[in-house]
C-alpha cells in the first residue's frame, strides 16, 4: 500500500505544494537477501532509493528505455 500526503502549505501563486515523499511513505520492496528499494519518484524519471546487505547483487538486466537515478547505501552488518 502506497501512502502519500499533501502539505497545506501554497507558494506565491496559491498553487498547492507537490506531496512529500520519503521512506516513511513512499512504495517499498524488499527484494534478494535482506535488500530493502523505496520508490521515491514514479514519473519521467525515476527516483529510488536502496538498502543493500553487504555482498546482495542483483540479476543483471537491462531495458529497452530507462530513465533512473539510485541512491544506495550498504549495511556493515547484517541484519537479523
């Protein structure tokens, strides 16, 4: 289940702020052993962020078209 929520706040204009999206509320997988993706931005370009378990590899792969940008961090223990 995906949550999101709209801050009240408007700019200058009156227009209403996009919603804030972060770990606690954006889509999350758990995919491989122990590795954690959080989908930041699902639009033109996508914004993911990742936890990966020390030595995780994912299958490579490849797509036709893509437009992403990852941050990932990786864990100096594992978790249980």
């Amino acid at each position: 289940m995906t949550h999101s929520w709209h801050c009240a706040m408007n700019n200058e204009q009156g227009v209403p702020s996009p919603p804030v999206i972060s770990r606690d509320n954006a889509e999350h997988y758990v995919w491989g052993a122990s590795c954690d993706l959080w989908r930041l931005v699902k639009d033109r370009l996508s914004l993911i962020e990742e936890c990966k378990a020390a030595g995780a590899s994912e299958v490579s792969h490849c797509h036709r078209k893509s437009r992403q940008f990852f941050y990932i961090y990786i864990l100096s223990v594992k978790r249980s």
